[in-house]
C-alpha cells in the first residue's frame, strides 16, 4: 500500500539563495549538498532527507514521492498504472542518494509522482548495539522554526472528480471536500491518517499551489512570521497566521526566493482513512473553510508553480 508523502523536489534558480532562506533562517538540516542539488530534512524525520532544491534555470515542481509499504508493491503500482493506459518508468538506482528503486509515473493530469520504498534512515545506534540519539535529540544545534517534519501538497488541476477518479483508484481517501455548482471544488486526500497528503483544488491549469511542513504548535507558527521579518524576509510572508475551517490547520504561507510556497502548518486532526468524507458547499467553504478567522486572502495567493517539463517529456501516457 502507499504510505505517505515523503518527498518533494523543487527546481530553484540559485542554491546558495535557496539554503540561506530554508536553511539559516527556517532551519532546515542540510545533509548533503551536490553540484545540483541540495538535500534537507525536518527534525524529526528518520528518513535522510525529505526536500530537494535542485539547480535549474527556471522554478517548477520537480517532482513528489509518495513511499509505499514494500519493494514488491511498486511492481502492484506498474501493473495498475499501466491497467489505466498511463505509462511507468522503474528505475532500479534514484539519481538521488540513499534511494532505492522508484516507479516513476506522470498522473492524469501531468503532476510527476515518484513511487519508493526504500529510502536511508538517520542513524540512531552506537557500536555497542544500543541507541545514541534520535533525530530529535540534538536541539541544541537546531535553529531556526525548526521545521519537524514534511505533511502534503496542495495541486491544482482543471477537474477535481476526474483528478479524483485516479487517487482513490490508487487507494487514497477523502477527508474532506468542496461541492462546486459543476462537480468538486477542492478535495483533501490522504494516505495516512491526518487530514491530507495530497490536496486537489480547481484551477484553469495543473500546477502547484504548495508544499507544506509541520511545525510546533500554533508558537511554531508565529515564531516563522517573526524569524522571516527579522532576517530581512519580511516580503517572503505571503498570508496569516490564521486557522483554516477546512482540516482546522493554524497556518502561514511563506514564499521562498524563486517563489515557490511553503505552507507553515500545525493542528489538523487525525481521523481514520475508512470513515465517510466532510462535505462542504462552496459558500461555507468560502465563507468559513478556507479561513476560520485570520486576514484576508491576497490575490497573489492564487498564484500557482509549472510543472516539470523534462520529467513530463519522458513519461507520457499510452
């Protein structure tokens, strides 16, 4: 079975400006750093890394990896990808490290997605065969919000029920939903038990709205305004703080140097995958959903990420 999100790579324009915002300022750990890329993790993540800024010459949604339950199951996922005529690439070695095989696909509405399962994990041993530390355990060399770990993405796709028709084929559940006046508005679905790992919301074109990351509480939050303004990234804070009625998340959208936006995020619920969705109209969604109370929504907010072209060039559909 599919897991959970576990990774997101985004194309930026300019490493050294990209680990100065995520990594000096919200304090990200930094693992590894390539030629192309640069890798990070949140503080409590076992695995190696879970955010990837890959050098390119224009911003875009690189690409995002959903981890599943078993090496075997991405041969389950190449069977059903290719029993609804969309084409699969395996690959036995990632041209990321500490990466297992992946099947990468390109859903029906051109988003790249990345199945894995295995992935190297933060080492918490020492040699006598007992445990050091974990990963949370070393709080006096974070800085920063600190980020604690990755949550979902939120994309955008000109059909929320035709998205739909593929992620629940693939054994995702909706905890919410927007009914629109011509089919779903927007729909929060998910693999494990929080409110979403992948988030469909309409728009004219497919694209990315946003990444998301948790962070300690509502202080978590407010702490990430006050580090942005005072590091001099005041312009960087795009929307809130304030509380969604939709998943009951406190949020803050952020937007890093090449524009991409990262959702600041603490306190949805948990609620089982099996148990009937939340349905909402599109007035209440837009009268008390999308904001329970907070400032109002700037226009830039609407504003969305291309999409890989590169990866979209090589995986195509039947």
């Amino acid at each position: 079975m599919i897991l959970r999100l576990g990774q997101i790579e985004l194309f930026v324009t300019d490493l050294d400006k990209s680990k100065e915002f995520y990594v000096d300022v919200l304090g990200f750990i930094e693992v590894e750093r390539t030629k192309e890329s640069l890798y990070l993790r949140a503080i409590d993540e076992f695995d190696r890394y879970t955010l990837i800024l890959t050098k390119k010459p224009k911003a875009a949604l690189g690409s995002f990896g959903l981890r599943v339950s078993s090496p075997e199951y991405l041969e389950v996922l190449k069977k059903k990808h290719e029993g609804l005529g969309i084409k699969t690439e395996y690959c036995l070695e990632s041209p990321h490290p500490g990466k297992g095989p992946t099947l990468k696909v390109e859903e029906p509405n051109g988003f790249p997605v990345e199945f894995y399962h295995s992935m190297e994990q933060i080492q918490v041993g020492n040699p006598n065969g007992g445990v050091d530390a974990l990963p949370m355990r070393h709080s006096h060399l974070f800085k920063g919000i600190p980020p604690i770990c990755i949550d979902h993405v939120n994309l955008r796709v000109p059909n929320v029920d035709k998205a739909l028709e593929y992620w629940t084929e693939i054994g995702f559940s909706i905890s919410e939903f927007v009914r629109g006046d011509d089919g779903k508005f927007a729909a929060w679905t998910r693999a494990k038990t929080s409110t979403h790992d992948v988030a469909l919301v309409k728009h004219q074109k497919a694209s990315l709205h946003h990444i998301a990351y948790i962070v300690d509480g509502v202080s978590g939050v407010v702490r990430t305004a006050d580090l942005l303004a005072d590091a001099g990234y005041r312009d960087s804070i795009e929307y809130g703080p304030g509380r969604h009625g939709v998943t009951n998340a406190f949020f803050l959208y952020v937007r890093d140097p090449d524009g991409h936006r990262v959702e600041i995020y603490s306190g949805d619920y948990k609620r089982d995958t099996d148990l009937p969705p939340i349905g909402w109209t599109k007035e209440e969604y837009d009268e008390k959903g999308r904001l329970w109370w907070g400032p109002t929504v700037p226009e830039r907010f609407f504003e969305t990420t291309p999409l890989n072209s590169a990866w979209l060039n090589s995986v195509t559909h039947k």
